[in-house]
C-alpha cells in the first residue's frame, strides 16, 4: 500500500546536496525512542525462539540484524492499536506488539514503518547516513534537513525550501519523517532496495510489492535448521489504516507461532497473513 500522493519527475537540480554534521553518533540507548533500554525478556529474541531443531542465522553484533532481534516487546497479549487508539480489525494475525508508537496521523503504514525502523536503527549508528527516497526520486537526507535544507511539493513538484536550523536529536528525526512518510511509500522503498534471492534472505531484509496498493513486510528474523538447510522467517509489519508495527503469527500453519516457512524454489509465491508476494520481491539495504 502507498499513500495516495500524485507526484511527477523531481526537478533534476534542486541543489539540496547532503550535508556532513558533526557528531555523527547519538548517545545511547539502542532504541532511541525509549528512556531505557529493554528487559531482555521483553525482546524480540527472548519471545520468539527458533523453531525446533532450528538455530538463528548469524547477525554481527551492532548490525541492522541484530539491533532488529533485541527490539522491545509491549507486554503478551497486547492487541495492535491504530493510530486512533483503535482496535486494528484483524488481531488474529498479531503475535506481539513492537514498543513503538504508531504516530497520530494515518502516516506509519506498511512501507513507512520499514523505514520509520530503519531511520531509528541509523540515528542509533549514525544519524549522517539516514535518507530516504521520495516516490519521486529525491533523495530526503535528514542531516540536510536540520542544517536547514529541505522540501515542498507545489502541485506536481517537489521544490527547495528552507527552515530554521536544529540539532539532529531525536525529536528533530520525528519531525523530519512526517514528510517523508507522506511522500514515499512501497514504489520508492522498492527502487531503494537491492534485489535478493530468497534463498538468501536475512534479518533485516523487506518482502516488499512496490504499487497502489502494494504492501511491505520487514523480515525480522531468520532461523535455520542445520541439517536440512530449511529456512524460517519472523516477520513484522503495519498496515492500512496506520498501526502498531507487530510481529506475525502464522496463522495458515499455527503449529509455527510466528515463524513462515522459506518456500522452495518450485513454489512461485511467499504468503503472508495479509497480503501474498512473489518470491523475487525480497529487497535489502545496502
């Protein structure tokens, strides 16, 4: 799913290069939106062990991949929540709820809570690496937004326009993905990814159908069994309307709990509980 923006070309010079700060690496914690950081038992890695017989791939520490497998957890059985403080319609697919907010406008879908984990995994790295790409095409550089340097879109164009000046803190990152939630969606996060096999897979990349609609999901996890090579994904999403980022429960093969079975080679497509993609429509950042 994308939001329903009509946008053409970018103007090819908008003179709005990236900027290098100083400073590159906030303090901690890990997840910057929290105060603390998370009980262990609350973490990704502790709810959802791998299948049986199954160990977890390796993921180096500090990697996007492991900073994925310790993301906090709200308590069990805490249902997903729109950005109304609604009940989201279909808590059958809901394994657990991510402690992240949702937002308060129908921003933080599917694509956009990809990118809204990614953005916050790189401000807890390097705040200097964090953009994104409008469906357009402009490349969003935050460190370019708080040295003042950002956008507007009149009619069918994205235009230069400029701000006051900001630390890039935490709150200034908020404020800046407000515009990039509206403009990009699963077409441009689709573009932004490398093409990976799904015999590769691993923590971290996106199953994602680029489109109106189209639907992202962020691979979470990954387990293997030694033996068999089989593979197994923890997967996590939002949806439409805008909602608590949750991990998924297999709902087709309950026995799993919220692990998805790699399909082999002969079977074309990758199932999900709420939308079903195509086996070469797995996606990484570099």
């Amino acid at each position: 799913m994308t939001h329903s923006y009509s946008l053409g070309l970018v103007l090819t010079a908008l003179g709005m290069l990236p900027s290098a700060l100083a400073s590159p690496t906030p303090a901690s914690p890990a997840y910057p939106w929290l105060t603390t950081i998370p009980a262990a038992q609350q973490q990704v890695a502790a709810r959802f062990p791998p299948p049986a017989g199954c160990r977890r791939v390796a993921a180096a520490a500090g990697s996007w991949g492991a900073w994925l497998r310790g993301l906090p957890l709200r308590p069990a059985g805490t249902p997903a929540r729109l950005y109304t403080g609604q009940l989201k319609d279909n808590q059958a697919v809901v394994a657990a709820v991510i402690d992240i907010d949702p937002g308060t406008k129908d921003l933080q879908q599917c694509a956009d809570a990809v990118i809204r984990l990614r953005a916050e995994y790189l401000f807890s790295q390097n705040f200097n690496k964090i953009h994104f790409h409008l469906t357009t095409g402009y490349d969003a550089w935050f460190s370019d937004y708080v040295a003042g340097r950002t956008f507007r879109v009149q009619g069918e164009q994205v235009l230069p326009a400029t701000k006051a000046t900001e630390a890039p803190t935490h709150a200034a990152l908020g404020r800046y993905l407000q515009p990039v939630f509206g403009y990009a969606g699963t077409l441009s996060l689709s573009r932004e990814l490398r093409r990976i096999p799904l015999e590769e897979v691993r923590p971290g990349d996106v199953l994602i159908h680029g489109g109106r609609p189209g639907h992202a999901v962020l691979v979470a996890d990954v387990a293997e069994h030694p033996q068999s090579g089989q593979r197994y994904l923890l997967l996590a999403q939002s949806y439409m309307p805008a909602q608590n980022i949750h991990i998924l429960r297999n709902t087709a093969r309950p026995a799993l709990g919220a692990w998805f079975a790699v399909p082999g080679p002969e079977k074309p497509l990758v199932e999900t509980p709420e939308w079903t993609f195509a086996r070469s429509e797995l996606g990484r950042f570099d």
